[in-house]
DNA sequence: ACCCCGGCATTAAAGCGTTGACGACCATTA
DNA sequence: TAATGGTCGTCAACGCTTTAATGCCGGGGT
C-alpha cells in the first residue's frame, strides 16, 4: 500500500528530532513558567522593544493570529504589556515588563543548557553541517510548497 | 540579556525545517483532504489492521489523547471504524475503512513526491548523514530531558 | 479469593498553530 | 480628492499536542 518505507523518509527523522527538542525544552522552561513560544517571543521582545505583533510574528516564525495567543497569554500573566501606538492609530507596540524581564532571566539559563547540551553532542564540523544540511531542507520543502501542483 | 544568539541555537534550525516540512505535507496532503498526522495514522493503520489506538499512538510517537483526536477526526469521516475487541473489552480494534483506503491511496503519491524531492535533494552519503546526526540529536535529548534538573 | 499492578481509553484544561475572512489604518498614486 | 495597495490587528473555525486525572479491565501473586 505504501509507497516508500516509513524508516526512509527524511521527515520522520526530522520530525522526531524536533518533537525531542520541543519536549526537552519545554520540560527545561516549565519550572521558570514558560512555554517554548512564550519564551521565544520574550527573548524577541526583550531585545526589540515596542515591536508590532506582526514583526514579532515574523521574528518568530509564525502566523500573527498565532502570535496573538501568545502575547494574550503573556499579557494575562503580565508579563508583557501593549500599548496604542502613538501616530499609527492601528499599532500596538508591545514591550516586556519588568516582571516579564525576571521571568525570562529565570528561564534563559534553563533553555540555554538545552542548547548547550545539545551542542556538545557534535564537533564544530558536524554542527556546520547539520545547520546547512538543515537549510537546503528549508530551501527545498518552501519552494516545493510554493510550487504548481503537477495533479492540480 | 540572552546567553546565546538565536542563530547558533542548533534549536531553531531544527524548528525551522520541521516546520517547512510540515507545511509542504499539509499543503500537498490538502487536496486528498488528510493532515500530515491523519496520514501518518492511516499509513500504519492500512499496515497494521486492528491494532489498538493506544499502540497506534506508540507507532505514530504521540501521545494516547493525541491520536484519540485524530481517530475521532477520521472516524467522522468515515475512514475509520473502531469496535470492541472480542476478549479484551476494554480495548478497541481499529481499522482502516474502504473509503479511508480509498483516500489514502490518493494522498499517498502526494505525500511520497514530498519525501523524493527532498531526497532528491541529497547525496545518498548526506542523507545518511542527516539522518545520523539527528538520532544523535534524538538520543540526546531523550535522555535529557529524563534527567534530573540540576536546580529544581 | 483477593488485591494490586499495568495497559487501555477517555476527559478536561491549556496552549500552539494554521487558513480564511474582515475591518481599520496609512501612504502612494492617479 | 479619490482610489489603491500594503500593513496591522483580530475573530472564527479547525486541528494537533501535551499533561494530569479518572475509570475500566484483565492477569498474576499472595
């Protein structure tokens, strides 16, 4: 029935690996509070602040209604705070409050050991290829994506 | 403030191309009207006839709630049927219907022109490296995240 | 016979993430 | 001035994912 053996396919590799990052990381984070889009989103803000959501989005990589929730989120527990933008009537400038800013030295710490950790599992050669392998996967799969479909 | 920059986080490289895959199987497996997890559900489910959701879930490396969701998804499309299981009435065998065999025989060369162009893509020597150095990235974070914390 | 343990199923709560559709705003251009 | 286009924020709908807690069943040990 299928095609193409599950053990061949790249992705679920890639798949796995990132589910064991996102698990390892969000384990590391959940004793400082923080999700893995929160604290990516306050690490973004600390270093840019009053930021629009919808840079912040792209900064991170995802949707701005995605971004929305997080911020909500965040907003709720007050660990960030938006405001109008002054001429741009239709702007929110967001900003990491001081609260926000102990959270995220609590969590940087935790996430940074995952990472480093992680590091350490390679040699200088191998981690520089994995990031470039890893990019001409993104390069690939997001003109695939943008590509006719041949069966349309 | 942050420790490390975001572009030697080994992390978001790794996000960033799960996430390019992702949104190339979705989009590929839109016209057969599957997600990527509903797929890969009625892939080993097609393989594995009757095999419970528990297991399903072990096959698919996600959480129990996790595929109750997505059989329940599939089951009010009519591409799943569950029943009682004979003697172990606390289980439910679950099985792929006609029509889900029908429809995963038409996502299927979708998603497999998804994982041959971005094999495509590689040499055989650096797809096994790929490969290689994510089951390291896997093995370490497994373990990691079992650890425990050095400050709880 | 009894009890406890382990696996299965399910629910609830919380959060992330996407597409699609709108309405609001600014700036440029016709 | 008026239309146009691009950006921003947001709602709604849908689906995936996890942790935590609960209930249920069957088997094995005492």
């Amino acid at each position: 029935m299928t095609e193409l053996p599950v053990s061949e396919r790249l992705g679920s590799h890639l798949k796995r690996a990132e589910q064991a990052l996102s698990a390892a990381k969000n384990a590391a984070l959940k004793q400082a509070g923080l999700t893995v889009s929160q604290y990516a989103a306050l690490m973004h803000l600390s270093a840019n602040p009053g930021i629009s959501a919808a840079a912040l989005a792209r900064a991170c990589a995802v949707t701005p209604p995605t971004m929305n929730t997080v911020l909500k989120n965040l907003q709720e527990h007050g660990l960030v705070e938006r405001t109008p933008h002054e001429w741009h009537r239709n702007v929110l400038e967001t900003r990491i409050t001081e609260k926000g800013s102990r959270v995220l030295a609590a969590a940087d710490p935790r996430a940074v050991r995952v990472e480093r950790g992680l590091a350490a599992e390679f040699t200088p050669e191998e981690r520089e290829t994995l990031v470039a392998l890893l990019g001409r996967c993104v390069t690939f799969l997001d003109a695939f994506r943008t590509a006719p479909d041949p069966e349309s």
